[in-house]
C-alpha cells in the first residue's frame, strides 16, 4: 500500500486534467455492494461471512477464502478494473514507476522490466504477451469509481488509509516471489483464475514487506484457485506467491490493503509525547534533570529503574486520562483519505439550504468524515479537522484529492506552509468541544439546545459548520 509515488509527481495542472477523465470511465454492472454505510459495505464485501465471526475468527490470524459461484458478482468485480482498460489509460498519460510496474519472477527473485517515462501500450501488451510479465497498476481508485466507492466506504469503516494494486499476469506466469506484507489483505479476483499458495507467517504481524527465499518457508498451508467473484484475506506478514495456470490466457485481481502502521504500537509512539508534555506541567519529578553524562554512559542500569517508576507513574495518569492527543496519525489519516464519492460534476461543497437560525434543527454531514480533535499544541481551542472534500477554501478539491489519493508526490516534504494549508481546519474555544460533540454524536439536534452559554454562541457555531457544508438544516 505505498505512499509515494515514483519519479513523476502528480502536479496541480494534471490533477484538473485527471479529473475530466472521470467522466470516460467505463459503465459498470449494477453493484452487488450495500453502500447504505460502511458497515453495510464491509458485510456485503465478505458475505455470507458474518462480521462476527470474522473478526472472531480471521481477522490477524488467518486467511480467509470465500467462493462465490454468482455471475452477477463475478461481473460486477469485472468491471472494477480489466485488462481492456489498459488502452485507454495508456492515452491518457501513465507513466512507470509512478502508476504501472513491469515484472516477472524469475528464479525467486522479483524482475522488474519498466521502460522510462510514459507508458506506451503498445508496448506493455508486447512486454505482457511475449515476456510474459505481470502488470501492476498503482490504485487503480484514483480511475474507476466503483473503485473509489468501495475504499472510500472501507476507510470510514477501519479508520485506516485503504490502497489497491491490479495485478495483471499471463498464463504459466508469476510476477512476483514469495513474500509478505506490511497490510491486511483482501483479494477480489476479477478475471481469469489464479492459482495462490500460502505458507504460515516467519513475522506474524508483520511491520515491514519482505521476500522470503522458497527453501526457507516449508510447504503452503493453503492452496487453491480464485475464480471471477471469489474472495481472499490474510493478516499481515502472511507469506504468499500466486501464478496464472496453464489454460488460462491471463487473470486479474485486485488487491485492497489496510492497516498499515496502525498497530498499538504506532498509536504509542504516537500519543506518548503528548501525554508526557501534559504529564511533566503537573509532575515534578519528570522535570527533574537526567543524571550528569547519562547520554555518554554505557551501564545505565540505575537509570532504567527510574525510567520504569516513571513511566509506571504515567499508566496511572493514563487511567484518568479523557482525550489522548494523537500527533501524527490522526492528521495523517484526515490528510490522505478518499473524499465522499461525489463524482466531478457535483459540487457538494456550496452551502445550500436554509440559513441556521436559533430555532432551526440541524444535522452533520459527512459524519464518517468529520474528525473533532484538541490539537497537541493548543490549550484553549479545539479543531474539527476534516479531509480537503469536505472544506472550501482548501488547496486540493475533493476530486483531485482522490487522483492524489495514496500516490504520493515530491510535496511530501513540503514546507510547513504548505502543510499548514493542507490540515486546515475550523477552530473554535475550548469551551465549544461539547457542542461539537453533541453535533456529532446526535442525529439531530436543535440550535438552542447546543451546549453553549449564550443564543449568540449558538448560532455562531451552527452558521460557522453551515458556511463549510458540514451541517443542513432540516
């Protein structure tokens, strides 16, 4: 599930061209997916297994294949991405490395074929027909919007940054070795058959992607073929190799990957500074000074037990704790998710509607999108932080954050300017965070009921949401 993108940043004049391209996208067939929620779709994507007992049973512990004999969900998992789309994609500007990747195994060990620049798909068909390599193309979300539908929805239902490959391989072909992965992992093959074998995990859990030599990994502990409509999942750090058989002209699937560094460990990392910056205001004995030249000395035995009294003092700060600031994740996760699929002609984004007034009843919109969080650095306010779709006045639209979405690009290092502009969010007192958050966990709520002090208040913070198309009234 890569964030970086190769070479070729996707530049703010290619993303408005991206986005006309939308409306060449090919008809899909009627969606077997339940899109009412994220909930729904996540059922739907694994039925008939119930949610329960997936997460029971499967979820970080083992694979999961579920065989689908339906023609009407094998076609509808077709038109998510086939290998006739290539033609048409290549016309509009693909290079490699940043949105395709040519490779084959060979001899366990990953080839990769790319040409420089753009992609030419005249040539990727000869590389395809007579080298025999596999294509993989780069989220193919940023394309098709069934696509985009599914991830959008998923991302709302883990919390968590969802990306996709299309793996495109010949017959008698593999296009990559032995290996694991740093994600959770779900398969939907869309043509063709591929055969997968899957071998028990050397890092359970996985943090990192790794190839694993075949001498090393014993024999699979599943073997099987996917057909049109099938699905796969396996946890992290799962070891797995997949080829096309003999007799099959070529298969595609896709793969849809989540939780990547969104392990309880990350989320330490990440909310620890923030707990030990509150911490230390109000505990002298984390602003005591270090031991002279501890940073120089090798035994720091002594300097060990008092780390762990201390950080035993912390745990039992934790347990009073109300808000746990996060500092990286959860601006992270606001920064590069999909947007609503709203489609390019629609522009969600204009407030409509009735003005609030004191009297009006209001709801959120976006709920699955709307983030309230007390930043780390901020005694007296809290932001509603929302994804770039959401706000006017954003640098990036909703429709050119889904071409970026994933990808990567040479801004990632951008000034903290730019950033700035990129996680803006409303602001408001501290005092208002119940409000908020009444807003958000209510159906509905009434202006005058909002938990603030005065009717001027009130509809200050109700017309402020309106102006940003997060609250209708109804």
């Amino acid at each position: 599930m890569p964030k970086k993108g190769g070479k070729h940043a996707v530049t703010g004049k290619e993303m408005q061209v991206q986005c006309k391209r939308l409306k060449v996208e090919t008809a899909f067939s009627p969606s077997v997916m339940n899109f009412e929620s994220p909930d729904s779709l996540f059922r739907s994507l694994i039925s008939p297994v119930e949610h329960e007992k997936f997460f029971r049973e499967y979820w970080e512990q083992k694979p999961l294949l579920v065989r689908r004999n339906d023609p009407l969900l094998a076609s509808y998992y077709q038109s998510l991405f086939q290998l006739s789309d290539l033609k048409g994609l290549c016309g509009q500007g693909l290079y490699y490395g940043r949105d395709i990747n040519i490779c084959r195994c060979v001899n366990g060990k990953k080839k990769v074929l790319n040409k420089e620049g753009k992609v030419n798909y005249m040539q990727l068909k000869k590389d395809f027909d007579q080298k025999k390599a596999t294509i993989q193309f780069h989220q193919p979300q940023r394309f098709k919007e069934e696509l985009w539908k599914i991830q959008e929805k998923l991302e709302c239902y883990f919390g968590s940054l969802v990306g996709s490959n299309v793996y495109i391989t010949p017959q008698e072909s593999q296009g990559l070795p032995p290996h694991y992965d740093d994600v959770e992992v779900f398969i939907l093959q869309l043509e063709g058959e591929k055969h997968w074998r899957l071998y028990k995990p050397t890092v359970p859990l996985a943090r990192e992607y790794n190839v694993e030599s075949e001498d090393k990994i014993g024999n699979p502990t599943h073997e099987f073929i996917l057909k049109p409509g099938d699905l796969l999942y396996f946890p992290r750090g799962t070891i797995h190799q997949a080829d096309t058989p003999l007799g099959i002209s070529y298969s595609t699937h896709v793969t849809i990957s989540t939780y990547q560094n969104n392990s309880w460990g990350d989320f330490l990392l990440d909310t620890i500074p923030g707990l030990v910056f509150d911490a230390a205001k109000e505990d002298v004995a984390l602003r005591r000074s270090i031991p002279r030249q501890l940073l120089m000395q090798v035994d720091i035995a002594e300097s060990t037990k008092n780390l762990s009294s201390l950080l035993r003092r912390l745990a039992d700060r934790l347990e009073n704790t109300k808000e746990l600031r996060s500092s990286d994740m959860k601006k992270d996760f606001i920064m590069n998710r999909l947007p609503p699929c709203f489609g390019c002609d629609s522009d969600p984004l204009t407030p409509g509607g009735k003005l609030p007034k004191i009297d009006s009843k209001i709801r959120l919109q976006f709920r699955d999108h709307a983030i309230i969080t007390v930043e780390p650095d901020q005694d007296n306010s809290v932001s509603t932080m929302e994804p770039p779709s959401i706000c006017l006045g954003w640098e990036y639209r909703g429709s050119a954050r889904r071409e970026s979405h994933m990808m990567g690009t040479e801004d990632d290092t951008a000034s903290e300017a730019g950033t700035s502009q990129q996680t803006h969010g409303l602001r408001f007192p501290l005092s208002h965070l119940d409000a908020l958050k009444q807003i958000w966990s209510c159906s509905t709520v009434n202006v005058k009921e909002l938990n603030l002090t005065s009717d001027e208040e009130k509809e200050n913070l109700a017309v402020s949401l309106w102006t940003e198309c997060l609250i209708e009234v109804i």
